[in-house]
C-alpha cells in the first residue's frame, strides 16, 4: 500500500517543499530496505538439485510478480492525498513459494521500483525521491513480512497446509500494517496531520482486497502445487475481483466528493489574484474530473486575464479579449458561469467535462455555486492587491532613497550584514565609503536642485561600477557606501587591500569624467575611505566607522583615496562585541571546545600528559584560534568565568580517562591574572572534587613573567596550589626575562621549552644550546621538561640525543577533539607497554 499527495507541485527530484522530518523517514527507510536486501542475498539458499527454473529464473519470476501487483493498483482520495492499492500481498504469498525468502526483499526493491518509475513516467509523473521512498517502504514491509513467515514455516516450494496458511497469513498482515503504517506516517508529515485518519483510510479501503489478495494467493500456490496449468482459468476471476473492488471504492464517490468541494472552495482563500484562480483551476480539475478549465478575470483596468489548466496539471495564464456582453455558447460538455459580485463583473468560470461523461444538474449545481464562491474570493483578492500595493510603495521608500533610488542607511546595514552572515568567515570583503568634495558649495553656488542633480548623476555613475554580489547605498548628505563582496582570495594577504585600492582609484576616475551640473560645467571629485576585513570578523556598522576614519585621512591627506589604518584608531568596538558574544558563549555547551593535544615519552612512546587548548567556534565569525580572543577575555571582567569554564570542561575529560583505565595528567594554561584572584585555589579544589580527579592529575601552566612577579598575592596563591597537590610547569621557557634564580623561590614540575627554541634548534648551534641548557637544568632540578613545537623526525632525533625526555608537536599529534582523545591515549599506552619485556616470571622488567 503506497500514498502520495495529488497537491504536491512536482519537480525532478522531489527535494523542493518536502518536510524535514519526511526527509529523515524516506532515508531511514531507504536505508533499512538496502540493508534487508544485501543482507537477505547472503542468506544461505537451498533450492532443489533437479529445480527445472533454477535461481536465476526464480529470481526474475519473483521480481516480474512482485512488479506486476503494483502495476495493477486501485486509487482512491483521502483527506491528506490519493492513496494506491496493490495485489502486494497476493504476490508476496506467490514469491515466497516460488524463491527463497532471502530474495525476496531484494526482488521487491527491484521489482517495484521499475514498475513505479513506470506508472511514474506513463502517469503519476511522480518525483524520484517518492518513487523510492515508495519502493522502499515496499522493501522494508517485504522484509518485515519474510521475517515474520520463515519464522512460523518454510513456505519455499512446500504445499498451503494449515500451519503453513496461519504462517503466510501472519506474514501478510504483517506487510499490510507496515505499509499502511508508513503511508500513514508520510501522510502526516508531509501535511502536518496526525497520522491516524489517513492510516485509518488506508486500512477501510484496503481491508476488502487485503482479504481477497490472501485468498488468491493462497488460491495459486495451490494450483501451482496441483498444476500450474489450472493458472489459465485465474486471469478472467482476478479481473472480476478487480472489478468489485473498483465498484467498493467508487460507492464512497459522493460522500468523498462533497468532502472535496469543501476543500476546494475553502483553497480559495487566497490573497492574490493569481493564487485564487490558480487555486480555483486546480480545484475544479480535481472537484469535477474535468479535461479543461478556464478562469477569465476581468481586472481593474479593464483588461482580461484567463487562467487555463488541463488533466495533465499543467497551468498556464495569458492575457485574453474582453467579452462582448453576450453569453457564450455552452456546448453539452461544458458549463459556464459567470461571476458577479453585487453588480460588479469579476470574471468567468468555464468548465469542459469528458466527452464520454457530460454534467449532470448535480454538477450545475457544483459549478453554480463553486463559481460563486469564486467570485468572491477574486474580488477579495483584487481588493488586497490595491493595499499590497500601497504597503509596497511605503515599504519601498522605507528602505531606499528617494532623491537616488539607492538603498538608504537602514536598508545598507540590514543587508549588508545580511551578506557578510553569507560569506565564509574569513572572506574578504572590502567597503569604499565615497564623500563628494565641495558638495557644499555646490549648493550653495548653484542651489539645492543643482545639489540634487549632482547626487543623481554620482548614483548613475555608481550604479554602472556595481557588480554581482556588491550592494550600494546612499548613506545621507553626499556620503555614498560601496560593499564589494567579490574580494579575490589569493595567497598574498595584502591581495585583497591591492584589489580593494583599485576598485577605489577606478571609481574615483569615473566620477572624475566632467559634466554638466545646473549648466556649469564641472568635475566630481570624491575622496574614498576603504577598509578591508574578513567577513566574520565585524559587522556592517564597525566597516563603516573604519571607512569612515580611512575617508577623513583621504580628506586630511590631500589624495582621493585612503586604506583604513587600525594603528590610528583607538576606538574599535570589535573587542567590546567580541566580549559580548563571549558572555553568550559561556551560557552554552557546544561554542567553547576544547583540542586536546597528547606529550609522548621519546623514548618509549608512552602518553605523558595533554594539553588542553581552547577553540571557540563562534556562530558567525567561524573557528577563532586563543590568539583571536584570549588577550580581551585576559582583560576584561569575564576571566574568572572563563578560567572556571576551561578548567571544568578539561577535568571533565580527565574523569572520563579515570574510568577508562587511563592515569594522564591534564594540562591548562592559567592567566597572569588569575593568579591574583585569592579564590582561584578554593575554586580548582571544588571542581577536581566534583569531577573526583586526583590533584596531581591537573598541571597549571604558567608563564615565564608571571612566575617572575614579586607580588605577595601570587607567591601565596601558587603556595596553596602546591600544599593541594596540584602541579605547577612553566610555558614558553627561556622567552621571558628573568634570570633562573625564580626556580629557587617557585617550585615547580614541569618546564616547557618554547617551540622557537625547537624549531630551529636543528640549524641554529645558539637554538640547540638553549635547549640543551635547559634539558640540563631540569635534570639537575629534577623536574620534567617538555619539548613544544615538535614538526619534524629530525627535531625529534635531536631532541632525544639531547636527552629530552618528552615532546609535543604536530609530528607526532595535531590538537584533537575531546571524544578522540582517548583512543589515541589508550592506543599510545599499550603500545608502550608492548616495548617492555619480560625478564622473570613474576612480572620484573
């Protein structure tokens, strides 16, 4: 049992207005029926040795059956769509005598799959997504039902005994209730309904032939057990079967009908001209069975415009001769009307019926009252026109200029961040921010039209600079804004500012070209402000307060056009929106990520802890490294929260570790300023109780300076960090200032020698000679000491023979996410256990 919607518009793919959630169920169900028939083919199959067929032909049989059940469909409406019944069970029955059960859900997915592409193409011109969803659904009930038989009996090429029909008959009801139940479900979904008035008329109409499709294939597995031959007598009884259900469904004809007349006059509810009579055409087609309608609408000023739609769907509107006051001839199959409101003509409904069935006076009646009900809805949509109209007009010079046509300020900052929201985050975008030179003399000199005139010749001019995808506006006075969306992306950071200057200097020489203004003859000389940026990096507002100061230093600089330079504004607000977006993150789960990234053991490969790095994937700005963010956090108010954050969120991996057998200290970078909040140590001993991870599982990395303060505040701090058991390792070694003399007054566990120092350790002798002091110091220390940076082998093997213990780098792991830590961990463990032999029996290495 298959549905579909008679009112669907159609396209190719079926993909255009199809729910989300209908979406989910046809690939669902799609994917359950691919699994049933590649895993049904693989199912051991026991034919006879002396099979006269074979399972090739067995196969093909089942596929033409199980095809030819659903070519012989009854349809009938339901609220929600036409819903079509199958000889699908009766053709199960037969399929499971004549092949193996394992082949039957690859069979049904073959076989009606081609024959609803056939109806598809021949009629329903269905659209490919519902032709497989339908052949799908057919699959998934095929299997269900299989499952269900071989269960209870071995139906393959045995005889209908009792038990066997009881198993047969489990496995039908079984495919009547998925397929019903799944055209159900698409019902609803795609119409937004409960799903059970529409299961509920599924079943009503189908009950009769449910009953009929088991009898008869009960009915030729018997014969085919007997003799095939008798199947000769079947095709004169399976039409007459057929027939009687057509007859059981047409008895619902004329409640169904009048149901349907309430439908199509209430889809009259339109609120444009266009809708109603396009609304009206398909109802009539539908309400009537008619071959062609017609709906002439007589408009305001005095033209006519006809509406045609024929028995294929296919709609079409073009202008059309006023009549000429008579009536028009009415042929036997036709009936016209026309439609009038009070005195007022609004127009003609005609409507062709099948020649081989002319209207009845029931259906005058239908066409004298459908036309009525029209009649009204299209004088109701003339009258909404005329305040459409009205409300377009005043949104119209809302949003633009109306000396230039431009868009206006407003309408400039709606869409233009409506683009940058559009582009990727870090596209460049480049705004001109143009201001006519002497515009005020100009108005002065010559008078206000003049200065009106001189705006709408540089809106001309602008208007044939603009290109695809750039948005101009008219910002106020004689300020013009230009957003250039199409910014080439090369290699060269300083391409798109180049690209940028260009565009600048060309519109700057176009609006230079003389002209006549007012009868004076005169050159349009403008100075142009440009700024560049990423598109997620600001906002329309901010783009045009920097255009705005880069258009001032044109101004001050005595040229035409001038780049926006940041060094001389001390007023960005993209910290403090930056700052606000961040408060809004710390609110949610899923904005804050942590990239894990594993130290290995260079000797044994072993995991000697992982550092815990923050990533911010912000809505609109996209992945924002620390770089791009942690330097405002570090001054502004949000620190403590935003210390707290990390830390929870990296002791909640640890614990996760702990219960996988995994003993890896985590590592987070602290704030210079955290270490002068008193709380931060009553705060970390909280959350390690709270996630019950050890102390000494937690190091704090620090800076360099920071350890380097004489504050009292921090000695004590770092003081209570340690007595808690919490490690201490010190980040960025040897980049700071200080002497060593820290590492007497600060004890700490850990140093991180800086990636700089790494890097060029292998080229540099002054490079290596850092590293190699700073492995001696630790050891002499007894600390630990960590190698950042690592990329290459051959910094690894330097790092080793300088007798480093343990590295990080993207030589041997990139930072990861949190749920792929683990693994890499536990991988990295047992491996380095691997390393370890055995030297006696009781466990000694």
């Amino acid at each position: 049992m298959t549905s579909g919607s008679a009112d669907d518009s159609f396209d190719r793919l079926g993909v255009r207005g199809t729910p989300g959630r209908l979406l989910v169920l046809t690939a669902a169900v799609t994917l359950t029926a691919v699994v049933a028939a590649a895993v049904g083919l693989t199912l051991p199959a026991t034919l006879p040795a002396d099979d006269p067929l074979g399972g090739p032909a067995r196969f093909a049989i089942a596929v033409a059956v199980l095809g030819l059940a659903q070519l012989a469909r009854l349809r009938f409406r339901s609220a929600a769509g036409m819903v079509s019944i199958t000889w699908g069970e009766a053709a199960l029955i037969v399929c499971l005598y004549l092949a193996p059960a394992g082949w039957l859900p690859s069979a049904t997915l073959l076989g009606t799959g081609l024959a609803w592409t056939m109806l598809s193409l021949h009629n329903d011109r269905r659209p490919v997504l519902e032709i497989v969803r339908i052949a799908a659904s057919l699959t998934a009930a095929s299997a269900l039902a299989v499952s269900v038989t071989t269960a209870l009996g071995r139906p393959l090429l045995s005889p209908p005994t009792p038990m066997l029909s009881l198993a047969v008959l489990a496995g039908s009801v079984t495919y009547l209730l998925v397929t019903a139940w799944l055209g159900g479900v698409t019902l609803g979904l795609r119409h937004g309904l409960p799903i059970g008035p529409p299961l509920l008329a599924a079943l009503r109409g189908k009950l009769l032939m449910f009953v009929g499709n088991v009898a008869v294939g009960l009915v030729v597995v018997a014969l085919l057990e007997l003799d095939p031959r008798w199947l000769l007598l079947l095709p004169p009884l399976l039409w007459l079967l057929q027939q009687t259900y057509r007859y059981r469904l047409r008895s619902d004809l004329e409640r169904r009908t009048w149901r349907a007349f309430a439908e199509a006059t209430a889809a009259l509810n339109q609120l444009d001209e266009r809708g109603v009579a396009s609304a009206a055409v398909t109802g009539a087609l539908t309400l009537f069975n008619a071959e062609l309608v017609d709906v002439d609408v007589a408009r305001a000023d005095g033209r006519w415009h006809r509406y045609r739609g024929d028995a294929s769907g296919q709609l079409a509107d073009r202008e059309t001769v006023p009549p000429d006051g008579t009536e028009p001839d009415e042929h036997e199959h036709e009936l016209s009307r026309a439609l009038v409101v009070g005195d007022t003509p609004v127009g003609r409904l005609r409507v062709r019926f099948p020649r081989s069935a002319p209207p009845t006076a029931r259906e005058r009646d239908a066409v004298a009252a459908f036309g009525d009900a029209l009649a009204a809805a299209l004088h109701d949509a003339a009258t909404h026109r005329e305040l459409r109209l009205v409300t377009a007009r005043s949104s119209y010079e809302a949003v633009h200029d109306p000396l230039t046509g431009l868009v206006n300020r407003a309408a400039m900052l709606g869409k233009g961040d409506q683009s940058l929201r559009q582009l990727a985050h870090d596209h460049p975008v480049a705004l001109l921010l143009l201001d006519i030179n002497q515009f005020k003399e100009v108005n002065d000199t010559l008078g206000h039209a003049a200065g009106d005139q001189l705006l709408r010749l540089t809106a001309n001019r602008l208007e044939a600079l603009v290109r695809p995808g750039d948005l101009l506006g008219r910002l106020g006075g004689d300020e013009f804004a230009l957003l250039l969306t199409k910014v080439p992306v090369l290699g060269d950071r300083a391409a798109p500012m180049a690209h940028a200057l260009r565009q600048a200097r060309e519109v700057a020489e176009r609006l230079a070209a003389p002209t006549e203004v007012a009868g004076v003859r005169m050159s349009i000389e403008v100075s142009v402000g440009v700024v560049v940026a990423d598109a997620g990096t600001a906002d329309l507002t901010e783009l045009l307060r920097r255009a705005d100061i880069a258009m001032y230093q044109a101004k001050e600089g005595g040229g035409n056009v001038a780049a926006y330079d940041g060094t001389r504004d001390a007023a960005s607000t993209d910290q403090l929106a930056l700052l606000a977006e961040l408060r809004e993150a710390l609110t949610v789960d899923d904005q804050l990520v942590l990239a894990l990234q594993p130290a290995v053991d260079l000797t044994t490969g072993a995991p000697t802890g992982v550092e815990a790095l923050i990533r911010w994937q912000h809505p609109r700005r996209g992945w924002l490294n620390p770089a791009d963010f942690i330097r405002p956090v570090e001054n502004s108010e949000q620190l403590g929260t935003f210390t707290r954050y990390v830390l929870d969120k990296a002791l909640g991996v640890a614990a996760g570790w702990a219960r996988e057998g995994l003993d890896v200290p985590i590592s987070v970078n602290l704030s210079a300023r955290s270490l002068l909040d008193p709380r931060l140590p009553a705060e970390i001993a909280d959350a390690l109780r709270r996630h019950q991870v050890p102390p000494h599982r937690l190091v704090l990395e620090i800076t360099e300076t920071v350890v380097m303060s004489e504050l009292e505040i921090i000695d004590e701090v770092l003081a209570t960090l340690r007595s808690m058991g919490v490690q201490l390792a010190v980040d960025d070694f040897g980049t700071g200032f200080s002497s060593l003399t820290f590492l007497t007054r600060i004890a700490v566990d850990e140093l991180k020698v800086d990636r700089s120092f790494v890097i060029k350790m292998v080229d540099s002798p002054e490079a290596a000679a850092i590293v190699r002091t700073t492995v001696g110091l630790a050891h002499e220390l007894g600390l630990r000491v960590v190698a950042e940076g690592v990329e290459t082998a051959e910094q690894r093997m330097a790092l080793a023979e300088l007798g480093c213990t343990s590295a990080q780098g993207y030589h041997f792991f990139k930072p990861m996410p949190a749920d792929k830590i683990g693994a890499v961990l536990g991988s990295l463990r047992d491996s380095a256990e691997s390393n370890v032999f055995r030297l006696r029996a009781d466990g000694a290495s």
